[in-house]
C-alpha cells in the first residue's frame, strides 16, 4: 500500500495544542504495522521550530491554529531554515481556503481533521514523505546543473578570451607583411594576405558574439523596472555610425517601464535595430519600433522595409548559427536572433517574425507585464 517503506523508523513531529489531537496521532502512528515511527511532540510553535532543527523530521503534522501563531507562521519560519521535511498541514472541515495557502506557502499536503479516523492519515503523511524527498532531489539537481552551467559558462568566457589575443596577433603580423613586403609581393599574394585578415576578424568576431551570447544566458543579473524608451534612445546612439551611413530614419512609439533584465533587454534592441540596418535594401531605411499594451503582456514590433525573409525561413532564423547570406553577400555570424530568442524566453515571453520579400519585415516580441 504505501511506496515508501524504510529499514530506519521515519521521523514525525506532531504541532498540535490539542491533548486529545496528539493522542489520536499518536494511537494512529503506532497502530501501523508496516512502518515504524518515532514521534516527537510539541502544543507550540516556538518549540516545534526547535524540535526540528533539532531531530530533522521527515514529517511535520502541523495544526492550522496554535496558540503562539498560526501553522502558515510557522511554514514561513521553518522554511527559512532550509527543511526538505514534508509539512501536512491539518485544517477544520470548509478551511479549504487555509490549505490552499499553506500548500502555496511550502506545506506539501493537508488533511482535515473529519477524514483523520478515515484511515487517509497514515497515506497521506507516506505521500507527503515522497513527495517531498522527489522535491528535495529536484532542487538538489538544479543547483548542480546551475553549478556546472556556470562552470562551462565561465570556461567559454576564458577560452574566448584567450582565443582573441592570438588573433589579433595575427592580425598585426598581416598588416606588417602587407607594409614591409608590398614591394616584393604580387598582387595575389597581397590578396591572400587580405584574405587572411578578412577570416581573422569574422572569428575575432564570432568570439565576440559567442561571449555575448554566453554572457546574456548565464548573467546573473536581476530584474528591475527598466524604461524601455531610454533603452531604445540609448541603442540608436550606438548605432549612429551605420544609421548616418544609410540616411535612415528610426523611430518609436512611447515605451512602457517593464520590469526586465537590463543588460539582456538593451541585447535585444540592440540586434533587432542593428538587423533592420543591416539587412536593409535599396531604399532608405524606415525602421520603426511600436509597442500595444495587451493588458497580461505588451506587444513590441521592429518594423524594418528591408530585403524581407521568405516565409520558409521564418522559423530557422532564431536558431544559433543559422543564416541566409553568405559572409561575402552580408556579413553575420548567425547568433543575433537566437540571443534574441534567449532573452525573451527568460522574461517569459515570444519572439516571431512576418516578413514580405523585398518589403520588409516585422519582428514580433511579447514581453509579459509580470516580469
Ligand atoms: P546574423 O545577422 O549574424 O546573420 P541573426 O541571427 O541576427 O544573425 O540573423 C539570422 C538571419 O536572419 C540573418 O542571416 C538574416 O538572413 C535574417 N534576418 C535577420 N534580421 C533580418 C531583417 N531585419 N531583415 C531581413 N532578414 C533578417
């Protein structure tokens, strides 16, 4: 009948103001055959809070109603002490209301005080007991995988870093070459060696998106309200250079202040306005930023009238390393849109694109309000 049935007798600590209460427990627990217990008791919660740090129960039965706070104090509390112990929580008939809160608040099953002589005790406190082991191994298992995630993460920032000096080292050699030598080299071999500084710097460059690209993963950067509107003044300062250059005209509804991660917010204008200049056609660009508030969520457009996509493209652009020029057409490294992607799945939220050759394209991102 129940999943768990241990060699060690498993821990239980009754909260409870009630005599009568803790005997039936106590008489409950007991009773079992199957499983042996060993029971701590207390009729407070300052003493249950000591009892369990000190004997690391696998089981609290906490009463809703005590007579120094109430079982969701003592959730809070206890919780701040870090327990993996299972807390079922025991309410009166029609205090469903109760029990909902004390599950959000961290108790991980109720039982009403009517269905107690029903025999659901014992299976419940076994099913409480479970579930919270399976919790407790989930949470270990996400603090090893942020830990190796880290890790790996730190360890791509130093390989790229260190990558980038050979590089530049190269680069320097190839300029010297071309200066000391240009009188004794033809013009291929000085074509080859422009060939070599062009390659050098597509790396130097794709280290650079590589760091960006772990950076915004791994960051461990904290949501606060950002200002959308000085985000977006702030990128098209930084990319003057390649808007004069193309004459084009950039502009942006009123933005709201979203709670968002900063850095990774600013990445994301940052590559969906550098591609509507890059990937511009023959006609001055007209790029323009919209945003509709759609109560739960705010909808953002990037409007561009460049080349456009073709609709079969749609989907694979926001995959790494996916492009559909060739380096000598447009130059890319094919890591912008999946950052972009990234970023908005860590507020929660999507990014598509509609797009007609040869017109333009739009670029879609729902940023829900909640953060
Ligand atoms: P990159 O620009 O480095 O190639 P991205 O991930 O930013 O990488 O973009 C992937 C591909 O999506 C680009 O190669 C390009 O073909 C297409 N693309 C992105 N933005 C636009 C746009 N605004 N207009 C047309 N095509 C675009």
């Amino acid at each position: 009948m129940n999943q768990l049935a241990p060699d060690e007798p498993l821990k239980v600590l009754v909260i409870e103001d009630s005599e009568e209460d803790r005997e039936l427990y106590r008489r409950l627990l007991e009773k079992n055959s199957d499983i042996q217990f060993t029971i701590y008791e207390t009729d407070n919660a300052k003493e249950g809070l000591e009892l369990s740090k000190k004997n690391r129960p696998d089981c609290i039965i906490l009463d809703y109603q005590l007579p120094d706070g109430t079982g969701m104090d003592f959730i809070q509390s206890f919780k701040h002490n870090g327990g993996a112990t299972a807390i079922v929580m025991v309410t009166g008939q029609g205090n469903e209301r109760t029990a909902v809160e004390a599950l959000h608040l961290g108790a991980v099953d109720y039982i009403t005080k009517e269905s107690i002589p029903d025999g659901f005790f014992i299976q419940s406190i076994m099913n409480a007991i479970e579930r919270a082991r399976l919790k407790n191994q989930v949470v270990q298992y996400q603090r090893e995988l942020e830990k190796t995630n880290q890790a790996l993460s730190e360890f791509a920032h130093t390989v790229s870093h260190d990558l980038k000096a050979p590089l530049r080292h190269i680069t320097s050699y190839c300029d010297l070459l071309k200066e000391d030598a240009k009188e004794q080299l033809d013009g291929k071999k000085m074509e080859y060696i422009s060939r070599m500084s062009v390659n050098v710097r597509r790396m130097q460059r794709m280290i650079d998106d590589l760091l960006i690209y772990s950076r915004v993963i791994h960051s461990r950067e904290e949501k606060r309200e950002v200002a959308l509107n000085l985000v977006f003044q702030e990128v098209v300062e930084e990319l003057d250079p390649a808007i004069k250059a193309s004459g084009a005209h950039i502009t942006s509804d009123p933005l709201p202040l979203v709670k968002t991660y900063p850095v990774r917010i600013r990445q994301l204008f940052q590559n969906l306005i550098g591609n509507a200049l890059k990937y511009r056609g023959e006609k001055t660009p007209e790029i323009s930023v919209h945003c509709v508030d759609k109560g739960a969520y705010y909808l953002l457009s990037f409007e561009d009238n460049g080349i456009g996509i073709e609709e079969k493209h749609l989907k694979n652009i926001f995959k790494p390393f996916e492009r559909l020029h060739s380096q000598e057409q447009i130059e890319g490294t094919g890591l912008g849109l999946s950052i972009c992607k990234k970023v908005v799945e860590m507020h929660n939220g999507r990014i598509w694109a509609e797009s007609t050759p040869g017109e333009g394209s739009v670029f879609k991102v729902s940023l829900p309000k909640t953060g």
